[in-house]
C-alpha cells in the first residue's frame, strides 16, 4: 500500500470515528512514553546492578575509602563529632549500609568516624563548691574521668583543689572531656574553733549553692556566645 493510499485511509478513519481515532492515538502515545521512561529509570537507579558492601569498620577513614572505591561505592561522612578514646582517632565506628549487604550501585555509603580529638570545653569553676555540685558540672559536659581525695579539713564535702591531668589548671581554660580530673575534697575532721566558726554547715551550704547557680549561669552565658 502506497503512502498516498494510506494517507486517504487515515483521513477516512478520521472523518468517520475522530473521538475513537484520538482516543488510539493518545494511548499508543502513553505506551510510547511510559517506555521510554522505564528506560531512564533503569539507567538512573542502575537496576539490576547491585554492589557488595565490605566491611570497613575498625579501618582507617583512608583505608576505608579505598576498600569502597574499589567495591564501585559512593561513601559520605555522616558523623565525625564523637570521640571514643578506647579506639584510634579517624577510625570508622559504624556504617550504613551495613557490612556484606547488596545495594545499588548509586547508593552511597555513610560512615560514622570516630573524631580526632576529644571535645573540648570550657574548665568550671571547681573549687569552693560541695562535691556534689562539683561532680554535677562536670557530669553536664561530659568529663566521665573523675577520682576523688579526701583531706583533713574543717569543712566537710568541699572541694579545696583539683588537677587536670595532673596539672593545675586555671578556670576558664579548654580542656578536653577525655581528661582525667582529681578532686581534693575536704573530710571535716578538723574542729574549728575561734572567729571561723562562725562559719556553720547552713551558711556553707548557702554559699556553695551560690557559688554552683553563678557557675551554672556562666557556663550557659559561654555557650549561648559559643553559638553566636
């Protein structure tokens, strides 16, 4: 069949059913399309091409890229704050997808890296304050390394000084939180007698309470600068 007769038949259908004849073309050219599409899917998600994931936690953050580039893998750091100071600074603690899964070759890998260095905060004020507001502040950054002496003293609970590390260290200084911190604490064994004594365990208290809402406000002041 010639061009020129398909043409007339075209017309034909056309002039005799046009709605049935629009309907027909509109679907074969949804076919078309919906194809088509099914086409830029496969090639955008990579479908059927799936990927290994190895293991590369306890690794190196460079080791562990290398073993991902090799496997055909994207990678992304999606945590690097942490410190863990049991294991290497930069090593990789987690991933996700985890290890010996299958997953598309576009899919990226997220690894969470152990931070090279321990946060670092502002040092308290630690003296003058009872042992349990001592211990409260640094418990609210985050220092878990606290040891405790006691001394004689006449005053029972307080703290008298401390060492960061070993070392004395004035207040307001960055320390990191991994820091081993010793307490001197006094035990009230000693009986004060004279002009001190005027000095009893509730007007202690009282100052020690002060002492520990001013430092507490101090450390929020710093933070909220901190975030400014």
């Amino acid at each position: 069949m010639t061009n020129k007769k398909k043409t007339n038949l075209l017309d034909q259908a056309r002039a005799k059913h046009p709605i049935l004849l629009n309907v027909a073309l509109m679907i074969v050219a949804a076919i078309a399309i919906g194809y088509i599409a099914l086409l830029f899917v496969d090639v955008f998600t990579s479908h059927g091409q799936e990927r290994h994931v190895p293991d590369v936690r306890n690794l190196t953050l460079e080791q562990a890229v290398a073993k991902l580039d090799a496997a055909g893998l994207k990678w992304d750091i999606s945590d690097s704050t942490n410190y863990d100071e049991s294991r290497r600074p930069g090593t990789v603690l987690d991933q996700d997808p985890k290890a010996d899964s299958y997953v598309k070759a576009i899919r990226t890998v997220y690894l969470k890296v152990n931070a090279m260095h321990a946060r670092m905060v502002a040092l308290p004020r630690l003296t003058d304050v009872s042992i349990r507001q001592g211990m409260a502040l640094l418990r609210s950054l985050g220092f878990k390394n606290v040891t405790i002496d006691s001394v004689a003293s006449p005053y029972k609970g307080l703290v008298l000084q401390y060492t960061i590390d070993g070392r004395h260290v004035a207040q307001g200084k960055m320390v990191g939180i991994n820091s081993a911190v010793r307490l001197t604490v006094g035990d009230g064994s000693i009986d004060i007698t004279g002009p001190d004594a005027i000095l009893d365990s509730a007007t202690i208290d009282s100052i020690e309470e002060q002492n520990y809402q001013a430092e507490l406000e101090r450390i929020a002041k710093e933070s909220r600068s901190n975030n400014d």
